[in-house]
C-alpha cells in the first residue's frame, strides 16, 4: 500500500472530494485549495497521525463510529500541528452542516476526547454553549451516558476509573478537565479556564457578548480551541451571517495567518432542493443515514401540501435561506444592497413621515429623498419599553 501523502486519516477525503466521488459545493474545493492543502504544503507544519488514532480508539466506547468526513474533521482539529512546537495549527473550526448530519454526536465525541488521557492535557476545561438549556445539555447528557451507562461492564470500569459524571458537570479524573453547559444567560461566564469552547446552533445567536466572554477565558491553556457547529436559520445579519461573511473570505484565498477552518456543506442552487443526489452537499452523512434519506424525501413529496415548511427545509436542511415569501416584503440580498454610504442630501426637497402610534407602541420617522433612479431615507424607530410586544422581539433593542 503506497505511503500517504499527508495523513491515512486526510487522504481519503480529500482524494474524494478532489477526484468528485463525493458531490459537494464549491466551499469544499476553497477549503481545500486555499486553506488546508496550502498549509500542509508548508515545511513547519505536520500531521500527527498517532495523536489521532488514539483519539480515535475512543470510540470503542461509543454506539457509533465515525463517518469519513467526521473522521477528516477529527484529524483535522486534534492532528495538524506546528513542529516546531507541536502546538495545533487550527484553532478556530466552524462546522456547517444541514440538519440530520449527526453534529450532536460529533460534538460530544470531541468533548469526550478532551477530557481523556488520551488527549492528555491538564486542566483542559471544555464550555458548550447554546441558546437554551436544552440544546446546550444534548451533547452534555450524550457523554454523561457514555459514562454512566456503559456498552459493557469491562468498558464501564474503565470509564469509571477515568471520569466522574454528574447532571452538572463531567470530569476526567487524570487530566482535571471538566465539561459544562451553558446558554444564553450572561451570568457565570467569565473567570474560566477554558480549553475549548464548543458552540452550538450559532444561527440563533443574536450578538457576541456571550461567545467574547468565553473566548477571553482562552489561553490559558495549550491548545485552546472554539469550536462552532452549527446549520443555517432564519436570524439574518447577526453572527450567522457575520460569520459567514468572514468564511467567505477566508475560503477565497490562502493567507499564511489564518488559523479558520470553515467547513461548509450546503446546496449550490435553489432548483437542487428537490434533486436527491445533490442532498449530500448539504448532509454529508446521508449515505449512512437511509432513515434521514426516506425522511427527507417525503418531506420534499409533502412540501405542495406544507408551504409553510419550505423556509425551515431550505434553511435547515440545505443551509439554504430563501426566506419567507409570504411574509416577508424584501429579500434579504435586496436588503443587502442598500447598505451603502448616503449620498449628500444637502438643499434637495424630501418628504418627511411620522408614523403615528398608540401610547404603548413603537413610532418610526424618516426622510425620502429622490436621487436620480435611487430613493435614498434616512429612518429612526422610537422603541417604547412600555410595549407588550418587546418579550417576543429577538433583536439586541438596546444597542
């Protein structure tokens, strides 16, 4: 069997999206060409090929396996490394997938793995973060299980004398590194420790705040990590979006600094959400999924029947937004397009509006001005504190 090129555990993905075996969008071939391909090419950086199977040893102690891309990802975050000083070479992974995929499962291998003698480094403390205690708990309570219910007794006296579990906390005995859960609540999150943050469905994240706080408890520790694993929603222009504008540009061409992995999958075209063979390009375990497959296909076979559900599939499953035709008055690349500077507005006529309201309601004023073909406004929105709608607006009112 020939050598390989880079790494047993790299090669075989990247040959299959290379050579096309896989069908996958344009962002993997960027990943590849500008980001991963590129840096190992360079003299100081290597592959750990041991550090990753004994990570991958772990798994014995899971119901399931790693898929191949999984498997790309996990030798990716845990084998590339700088020789010089062994230190990892990506520290920033953001994971986007379309629903179904198995990203929980991921996730809570990962913070498994973190936690272990296998990984090796003390005090290596791992965050999960998440929007709701619910969402935040399902990779937590995934180990927690691992732990306390075991596939065998001979696996559970290991993982006995290895970890220690609780409903708040998950320890590794050796290393003294603990995983914890934590939603949106700005409380209890600064003076950690923290070796990795992992972060769950970021598109529901409204602002920073909470993800900064965490990041500032990062290097104290080797190795410190943020993980963001997340599927495409319906929040636009927050730090979904945002970050996305980043991987963009960080796919579109190498630079030596960078230390991001965006890893994409997502269909290329609104006409492919009904194509059975493009679905991979958004959920790229659906050929070990037969289940998620039937599931999808007749959520597609349903969808002239349930409208309603198209902006939650395309978003969701195909990390495709389209939006809500039915409700929404613009589409967000038209809103887009007027985020640029405003012209001088000085001495041209204009008509001014007041909306008038109720006096526990919000009244927006604003200007329209005509120049040439464009209309160019300039708005303000008065929020009243006294209204009964501010519980279900998700916007940040306060900035």
């Amino acid at each position: 069997m020939a050598s390989p090129r880079y790494s047993r555990y790299l090669d075989p993905y990247i040959e299959d999206i290379r050579s096309g075996i896989i069908n996958h969008c344009q962002e993997q071939d960027k990943l590849l060409a500008n980001v991963l391909l590129p840096a190992l090419e360079r003299p100081d950086v290597y592959v750990d090929d041991e550090k990753v199977t004994a990570g991958l040893a772990m798994q014995k102690y899971f119901p399931f396996e790693l898929l191949p891309w999984e498997v790309f990802l996990f030798a990716v975050i845990v084998g590339i490394r700088f020789r010089d000083t062994g230190r990892i070479y990506f520290t920033d992974i953001r994971i986007i997938l379309g629903r179904g995929s198995g990203k929980n499962g991921f996730i809570s291998f990962l913070a498994f793995y973190f936690l272990s003698p296998a990984h090796g480094i003390t005090g290596y403390d791992v965050d999960l973060l998440a929007n709701s205690e619910g969402q935040a708990k399902t990779s937590f309570m995934d180990v927690h299980d691992i732990i306390t219910n075991p596939e065998s007794k001979e696996l559970g006296e290991t993982l006995k004398a290895n970890f220690n579990a609780t409903l708040t906390a998950v320890t590794g005995r050796a290393t003294r590194s603990t995983l914890r859960f934590n939603t949106s609540s700005k409380r209890g999150k600064d003076s950690k420790r923290t070796g990795c943050i992992i972060l769950d469905e970021i598109h529901e994240y409204l602002d920073f705040t909470n993800i900064n706080t965490l990041k500032s408890g990062l290097g104290k520790r080797k190795d410190g990590r943020c993980i963001t694993i997340s599927t495409n929603g319906h929040v636009r222009g927050a730090v979904f979006d945002r970050q996305m504008d980043q991987n963009q540009d960080i796919l579109s061409q190498y630079n030596p600094k960078n230390r991001t992995f965006p890893f994409i999958c997502r269909i290329e075209a609104e006409a492919e959400w009904n194509k059975p063979d493009c679905w991979i390009k958004a959920v790229p375990s659906l050929p070990w999924f037969p289940t998620l497959r039937e599931t999808i296909e007749k959520e597609v076979l349903d969808m002239p029947y349930n409208q309603e559900y198209w902006p939650e599939f395309m978003a969701k499953r195909m990390n495709f937004p389209v939006g809500n035709q039915e409700t929404e008055v613009a589409s967000w690349e038209d809103i887009l397009a007027t985020n640029r500077p405003l012209p001088d507005l000085t001495g041209l006529p204009c008509i001014g509006a007041l909306d008038y309201g109720k006096t526990n309601d919000f009244v927006t004023t604003l200007l329209l001005f005509r120049v040439g073909e464009d209309l160019a406004v300039i708005q303000h929105t008065f929020v009243c504190r006294a209204s009964r709608d501010l519980p279900g607006i998700k916007a940040p009112l306060d900035e």
